[in-house]
C-alpha cells in the first residue's frame, strides 16, 4: 500500500494506484452497489479511493452513496474543462479519503471520448490507492470506456442464467490482459439447497474466476441503498462484513477461499427481523 | 416436503435445467463467437473426407445449431465422385498437418475446448443423432 496517510489532494506525490472497473454485462445485478460497498469498505480501512461513474446518461452511484445532493459537477466537465478535477470531486459525508466522480445525467455515452476517459483514469490513478470504475450495463461504447483505463476487473454475476451467460460474454471481451475476478451476488442459500438457484460452484464452474467474494440476497442491502448509506459501513450487518472481506481480500491482507453465505437460523431470522 | 418427493421420483431440480440450459447456449455462443475454430475444423473435415470421396471444397459449408438437447454439427459436403483408387487406410498416417493456425481472436485463453455431444450429419439434413447417453463431457478443462 501506498502513503495512506495522506489524504488526495493536488499537492500530493504521485501515487500508483490500482484502476479496478466494476462491470457485469447484464443489468441490475448489483454492480453500482457493489462499487459503492467496496468503495465505502476500501475508503473505512485508510486508504484512499475514488469511485468513477461511467454510466452516463444514467447517472446512480451518487445517490447509493447519499450524495446526490453535493453533485456540481461531472466527468464530462471534467474531460471537456468546464471544471476542474478538483471542482468536481465530492468527498463522502462519512469516509473522509473516499471521493465520488459523478456520471454526466443529461448526456449520452457516446459523447465520452474514449481516449479522454483513459486519460482521465491514469491521472486518478496518480492520486488515489484505488481508483473504482462502475461500468454501465451493456458491451457498447459505455463499456469500452469504463474498461480502457483498468487494467483489473471485477465482475459482478448474479446466480442466473442470464447473468452468468452475459458475465461469460464479457470476460472474454475484457481481454487476456487484464486481472478478472468475481464477485457473486445476490446468492439465496435456501433456494440453493432446495436446487432452486445456481450455487456459486455452478456459476464459477463456467467462469471459472478467482472468487473475492459472495453476497447473500439480504433485506440490509435494499434498506441501505434506500437510506444511501452503504452497508459496508454498518458493523453489525453480515452483508456489510461480507463487503469488507471482499475489500481486504481487492487489498490482498486477506487470503484463502471466501466463505459461502449460509442460511439463517431461527433464532438470527428472530433477532434479525428486530433490528 | 413435496419437493422432497419430486425429488424422490427423479424430477430435476431447476437448477440442474438451468445448469444444462446454459451448458448449452455458452457452448453456441463460443462456437459462433470463435470462427476461426470453425474455419479449421472445416478445413480438417475436407481434408479427411477427401482420402476416401472427392468433394466440392468450394461449396463446402459447417455449422453449429442448438437443438432441444444438444448443440448439434451440421456438415454439408458435397461429393462430386469417388476416389478411383482409394487410399489404403492401414498405412501410419502423416504426421498431422497442423492446420493455419487461428490468428489469436483475444479470446484465446478462454476458448475451452470441452467436448460436446455433438453429431455430424454429412450432407445429409437429417434429424441429427441423440446425444451421447448420460450427456457426457461436461468437464471444465
């Protein structure tokens, strides 16, 4: 890790932070709320990270994160200098080293020059530990911008047929080149058990990624992304553990195979349903 | 409890359906997304056939089709005559030519080579063999 101490600004040597873009294929799989998590979860650990939005035109991870309301302005400000870098970066309200970038909301991702946005990517890098890039859904153009500054990628699959068919797609489109990992989400281990969902062991024996982690389909992650608080920042949730294991396990101090989300049991689904 | 009869008898779980559904359509999508593949693997088919019967390289034509159960090969060679003198299929065949090397798609590393239930029809459209008992081969490299 590199000089966490000190807070991102102009003034700062030169960091040689690591570009990881946040992608999937398919849509609302989760991956705004996972760049979001892992973001929160980084930032809560000391290091210093900014958080991309390359979904142009659909602008969300502010208002996951509940910054919607600090947003100036964007990265298609930034790429055509009407605002300066340091203009348009918003810092959290609850993680002082963690930094937004917003998505433009009223332009289209074509407009994105994809050269610019490679630019733009390996400057952050110069600033920042962690530079998360939240890729749009799709393969178009939004989605060779969000790749072109990465040279990491994690994907984010849910356990369906769908989602694991496109997260195939995109593995192949992201390239030898780059480190692809998996994150699975939204795992419901009752269903699972009854044979009624992929278990992860299905959805990797076609993707066949190293695996950082795997988020249980939990009521915590709607509760939180309603209130715009991310989860990773709540100690007692076990989604929110679950996000800061898979950070430890993106900044390497942790190692070994993840561990699998089990069923609740009766007395947790009580004391759960109280909190 | 009624799940755990059908299970009993033998109904398989969705997510076994879904398992082999994806088997399925990933293995299409592979073949379609590596053409290179397929241009060798058409190459070699000719070349093999053409020991035995003399065909139309030209109008020689390999494609893959998803079916119910399996991704079948659909090959269709026209046979312009036989051979006058068949080659003589004892002698030790020479050493294999290795065909034009794919050119590297970007996806090289991902091209699973997983075998497949897959049968060839040769000029012959006709409905395409059963797929291997037990659906076999299903093996990640």
């Amino acid at each position: 890790m590199i000089e966490q101490e000190a807070p991102a600004a102009s003034a700062v040597p030169r960091k040689r932070g690591r570009a990881i873009v946040v992608t999937s294929g398919k849509g609302g799989v989760g991956k705004t709320t996972t760049t979001a998590n892992l973001g929160a979860a980084l930032g809560a650990s000391g290091a210093s990270v900014v958080l991309v939005d390359a979904d142009v035109g659909l602008r969300n991870l502010d208002i996951v994160l509940g910054l919607e309301a600090r947003v100036r302005h964007h990265v298609l400000d930034v790429l055509e200098g009407s605002a300066t870098l340091d203009d348009a970066l918003v810092t959290d309200k609850r993680v002082p080293t963690l930094r937004l970038l917003a998505a433009a909301q009223t332009r289209e991702k074509d407009e994105v020059d994809t050269a610019a946005f490679r630019d733009l990517i390996a400057s952050l890098r110069d600033r920042f530990d962690y530079v998360l890039i939240d890729c749009p859904a799709g393969i178009e153009k939004g989605f060779a911008n969000a790749i072109v500054g990465a040279d990491e990628a994690i994907v984010v699959c849910t356990p369906e047929v769908s989602a694991v068919r496109d997260a195939d797609r995109v593995v192949g489109l992201l390239g030898d080149g780059r480190s692809v990992k998996l994150i699975v989400n939204r795992l419901r281990p009752a269903l699972v058990r009854k044979g009624k969902m992929l278990s992860v062991d299905d959805v990797n024996a076609i993707l066949r990624l190293p695996l950082l982690g795997v988020i249980a389909d939990a009521p915590d992650v709607i509760v939180s992304t309603n209130k715009g608080e991310p989860v990773a920042l709540d100690a007692a949730s076990p989604v929110g553990e679950a996000y800061r294991l898979i950070a430890q396990r993106v900044a390497g101090t942790l190692t070994g195979e993840p561990e699998i989300p089990r069923e609740r049991t009766f007395f947790e689904k009580l004391f759960g349903s109280l909190r | 409890m009624f799940e755990f009869i059908q299970r009993f008898f033998g109904k398989p779980a969705s997510s076994e359906t879904a398992k082999e559904r994806l088997r399925l359509v990933l293995l299409s999508d592979h073949l379609s997304l590596a053409p290179d593949v397929v241009e060798s693997l058409k190459h070699d088919l000719i070349e093999v056939i053409s020991r035995y019967v003399d065909v139309d390289a030209a109008n020689c034509d390999v494609s893959f089709e998803q079916q119910e159960a399996a991704v079948a090969m659909l090959a269709n060679i026209p046979i312009l005559g036989m051979r006058t003198r068949p080659t003589p299929p004892a002698p030790p065949p020479d050493p294999p030519t290795p065909p034009t090397a794919p050119p590297n798609s970007g996806r090289g590393k991902r091209r699973r080579r997983r075998a497949s239930p897959a049968g060839a029809n040769i000029a012959a459209p006709a409905p395409p063999p059963a797929p291997a008992p037990g659906a076999p081969g299903f093996s990640p490299v």
